[in-house]
C-alpha cells in the first residue's frame, strides 16, 4: 500500500470531480423539461454524492487527520478543490448537460473499471466495483440524448453543436496526469488516464457520428483545475454547497 501523501491527493482529485458534477446535477432539481428526467438527473447526481463521499471518507482515515467526507466536502477554500474544469462548468441547457455527462461518463466509466481490476488498494478496488456500474448508465443515458438531439430537429441539433463548441476545449484535461496522479500511478493506486484516451475517443466518435455531429479542432485545451485554479463559477457553486455548514457550523440534523 502507498504512503498517505501519495494517496490522499490522488483520491482527492477524483472526489473533488464527483462532488461538484453531482453537485451541477443536482441544480436541474425542479427545472428539468420532463418529470422522467427530473428523477434522472437526480439519480445521477445521488451516485456521483455517493461515489464523492466513500472517497472523501477512505481518504480521510489514510489521512489520519480526524477529516470527515463533511470536512473534505464543505469546509475547504476554492484553491483546495483539484476537480478538472469540465465539471464546474454551468448546466447551461440540457444539451449542454447532457453532452458534459457524456464526456466525463465516457472516461470514468472505463477509469472506474480498470481500477477495480488493477488497483493496490482494496477499498477503491470495492467502491470502483460499484460505480462502474452507476458510470455505465450514465454513459448509456446521456449517449441516447446526445444523439436524440443531435440528430433531431433543427434546434435540438444547433443546440447540441453549440454545446460542442463550448465543452470539447476542457475535455483534455481528463487525460492529463497532476504530480499527485503521477505519484499515484507509480505505486499502482491508480491508472495513467492518458491509457484510457484510446477508448474514450471510439466511444465519443461512435455516439458523434450517430448524432451526425463533427468534433472540432481544439489547439489549446483548457486546464488548471488540479492546481487549483478554478473559473468564476466555481466560486458561486461553493457558496451555494458550502453555505449551511458556513452559516451553523457543526450542526447535525
């Protein structure tokens, strides 16, 4: 087993990526366009909270600070946050959504499934067991709508390629390693997510070219949110997550 200070900010990063893109999810509650996908959008956001917080509660007791997954998730400063920018991006419209979800599902459902076959450490091995399973739907989910509205009506499909547009620049950061993924890597806690781009690229280009749209040419992509350098909006979505633990601190239901 790996040092602590090899683990800990490794298993933060994937952490700190679910929570805040269950987060995003869960901001559709009430404001969904059909009630079969206000229970959707719901569900999805649950597995991601429920995936963030196993991982904010292993990462604590390696830490062996007395941090809780509450600690990890409501009391930390913007900075303290390595999630990818994918994630905090705004739900925009629901193609926007949808093709954000498709983006990430697609990387983290093959990370998830490598992971509980080849990872040293036997608590993530248990809890990629379970979430592969959850990413595999959401995969399933978003694809199915990426493609509806992409090949759909002249809106839904202009919609969906604006959303292209705006989303594909933040996706090579999913594949970049930080020092602290490095680390990780090296002691075999985690895979080398640049192994993973092969099938994350056959999975877009098949759900794209059903969707008859076309990826665009991305020079620069977008990154600096495993350093901690986040946009503007991250600074709202904290508000809004962290205000209750902020305003009545250590309060309890």
């Amino acid at each position: 087993m790996a040092a602590p200070e090899t683990c800990v900010p490794a298993i933060l990063e994937i952490a700190d990526d679910c929570l805040i893109l269950g987060h995003r999810l869960s901001e559709w509650c009430g404001h969904a366009p059909i009630l079969e996908e206000e229970l959707a959008l719901a569900n999805m956001g649950l597995d991601l909270l429920g995936q963030a917080s196993a991982l904010y509660a292993h990462a604590g007791k390696l830490e062996g600070k007395g941090r809780s997954e509450d600690d990890f998730a409501f009391l930390r400063r913007e900075r303290e946050y390595r999630n990818c920018l994918l994630v905090e991006r705004r739900n925009g419209d629901f193609a926007h959504t949808m093709l954000r979800q498709l983006y990430f599902a697609a990387f983290m459902q093959p990370f998830w499934r490598t992971v509980a076959a080849t990872s040293s450490d036997e608590t993530l091995r248990g809890i990629a067991a379970k979430a592969e399973k959850e990413m595999a739907y959401h995969l399933r989910h978003s694809g199915e709508w990426v493609i509806r509205m992409g090949d759909g009506s002249d809106e839904s499909a202009a919609r969906m390629a604006d959303a292209v547009i705006e989303l594909h620049r933040y996706t090579g950061e999913l594949f970049m390693a930080s020092p602290a993924r490095a680390a990780a890597i090296a002691d075999g806690l985690l895979p080398d997510p640049d192994t993973l781009r092969a099938e994350w690229d056959e999975t877009v280009a098949t759900v794209f070219n059903a969707a008859k749209l076309e990826l665009p040419e991305i020079r620069v992509m977008q990154k600096g949110g495993r350093d901690g350098n986040h946009g503007e909006d991250m600074g709202h979505l904290l508000a809004e997550l962290q205000f209750m633990q902020r305003a009545y601190p250590g309060h309890t239901w």
